[in-house]
C-alpha cells in the first residue's frame, strides 16, 4: 500500500494590500477594536484584474514545483478547491493545469467545493487517489477571491482576503497520511454563502444581490471553538497517535482568538499551531495550505520528522474536516 507524504508548499497573494483604515474610508464603516483583537487581521490583500483565481493557484502551484525542482510533467493528478471560481464551467483546475505547463502530461484536473473547508479536504481525496496506487504525484490548491464577490458596505466584510496556497503529495511506502474525520450539517445552508446559481440566473436574482456574498445569519461564535477539539480527538483516537505526537496544527484561519481558545481546551501549547490572519488575512481555502508555506519558511518544520500534522478546515454550509499525516 502506498501513503501519501506532503513533499512541498507555495504561495501566492495579491501585491496590493489594503489596511483597517483603508477599509474604513472606502466603506464608511468603522472597524470595531475587537474586531481587531479577536479576529487578529490587520490587513488584507486584494486581488487586481489579471489576479484571476487560476492566475494565482497557477503561482502557487509553480512555487511549490519550484521548491523541489519538479518538473510540471511529472504531476499525475491536480485538485484545485475554492468557492470563488473563475467560471462555473469549465473547472479552473483544468486551466491551471496549462497555466503551470503540465498539459502535455495530460493529468486529471478537477475542482472541489466544500466552501472554506476545501483545504483539509482536499488532502484526503489526494491521499486516497495516491493509496489505490494509480497516481504518484499530486498537487492540491486551494485559492480565494472572495473580494471580488463584496458589497463593501459592511464591516465583517473587513475578513475576507486573497490568496492563494499549494502542496505537493508524493506516494511513499510509509505514512505519511494517517486518517480524517469530518462533519457536515446542511441545515446551515442558507446562513452564508453567494447564493446566484441555477435557480436564481436572472434579473432578479441579479437585483437581490444573489452573486455577492450574503450573511444571512451569524454562525455562533462557539461553532469553531466547540467543534474543533471534538474532530481533533476523534482524529487522535482514529489514528491511534497520542497528542504528544503532534507537532503542527493548521486550523482554519479565520479568528484568532477561537485558535488559542482549542489549543487550551485541548491542553496543547501555542507553539503547536501557526497563524498568518496577521499578515495575509483570510483566504478561505488557501489560508491552510499558505500557513503550512509560512510556517516552513519560518522554521517552525524543523525537526518535525516523525511527528503528526494536522489540518483542521471549517466552512459554511456547514462542514469541517480534519486530517492526519506523519512528517
């Protein structure tokens, strides 16, 4: 049986960034200071017009082939996930797949959308595909360009960044991939979303604001906070490893505050978990993928071999979604 093994990371974000204070004065809204406390964004980067979500995912994507001297051709299979699509069809993976020069290999390229809970999830569809031993090399992506989907009229628009993160999984003969858990509960359905689509294509969903983002109702602000360290521990238990074994914890990075609160509950230091809503802002299903990036580029992955990594992804709809591999 083949495992899959995480052999590389890029990243790409807009060069524009835009502070609180900026926000502020385009918006007329005023940031609340605990929005700045609990949250933990100060900034955040706005993709331009050539900054398309296949443009970014393909920096990403090249970034990581960079890292590793590996060529485009020798990628058997791409996985993009995002909810903020360049197109409804055809798949931006598909496009991405020629963007990084990879077409002439001809691998499978094809999109996801489990909202912002992509990054987690993506990595275990690609350590499924790697285990039936059909594909060696698999490069996941996740991107985000929720800004071109907002109103800017409301404050908790202040979030939303872009971006965009990828890895790299090979096959190997040890773990590697260890396991996942997840949850989906789809009577939040209508709390959050970009609710244009088939049924709305017209006039008036056009006139109802159905093609930017809608927050319907508030999630709670405990739904992370509670959720995360029961999908950890049935992750722990799952795959038989200790909480000892862990070395890295890659959460969702959408409120700061909600990280610390799990890393406490879950009785683990501070120094387990890496955040980057300071610097880069949220990108939804690449703020995981781009916080592994930071986190090695920062050193904060020496050392780490042998120890348990772990990717714990949330998104509206409502799912959340928790993998395991070995380092």
């Amino acid at each position: 049986m083949k495992y899959a093994k995480i052999i590389s990371s890029g990243m790409y974000v807009p060069q524009k960034i835009m502070t609180n204070k900026e926000f502020e004065q385009i918006t007329n809204m005023v940031i609340d200071p605990y929005f700045t406390e609990q949250i933990g964004i100060n900034h955040r980067h706005i993709s331009q017009s050539h900054e398309t979500p296949t443009f970014m995912a393909a920096e990403a994507a090249k970034k990581a082939l960079e890292r590793i001297n590996m060529k485009p051709e020798q990628i058997d299979l791409i996985i993009l996930g995002t909810d903020t699509p360049e197109a409804v069809s055809p798949p931006d993976a598909a496009r991405v797949q020629y963007l990084i020069g990879a077409n002439k290999a001809e691998p499978l390229a094809f999109n996801v959308n489990a909202s912002c809970a992509n990054g987690a999830l993506l990595l275990d569809i690609a350590s499924r595909y790697i285990a039936l031993g059909d594909y060696k090399n698999v490069l996941v992506i996740g991107v985000y360009a929720m800004t071109k989907f907002l109103n800017w009229k409301y404050s908790w628009e202040a979030l939303f960044s872009d971006g965009a993160g990828a890895l790299i999984l090979t096959a190997d003969d040890k773990p590697g991939y260890l396991g996942s858990v997840s949850r989906c509960d789809g009577s939040w359905w209508h709390n959050w979303g970009i609710y244009m689509g088939a049924g709305t294509m017209n006039i008036e969903g056009i006139d109802r604001g159905l093609h930017k983002l809608d927050l319907r109702a508030a999630y709670p602000a405990t739904v992370n906070e509670e959720g995360w360290p029961v999908l950890i521990n049935k992750l722990i238990e799952k795959c038989k490893i200790s909480k000892e074994e862990i070395g890295m914890m890659f959460f969702t990075q959408v409120r700061k505050k909600t990280i610390l609160k799990v890393m406490e509950i879950l009785g683990m230091s501070e120094d387990k978990t890496h955040m980057i809503m300071d610097k880069y802002g949220y990108t939804g299903s690449a703020c995981v993928y781009m916080a592994y990036d930071d986190a090695f580029d920062c050193g904060k992955m020496r050392n780490m071999e042998g120890k348990v990594l772990i990717f714990l992804t949330s998104g509206v709809g409502f799912q959340q979604v928790a993998v395991a591999f070995r380092w």
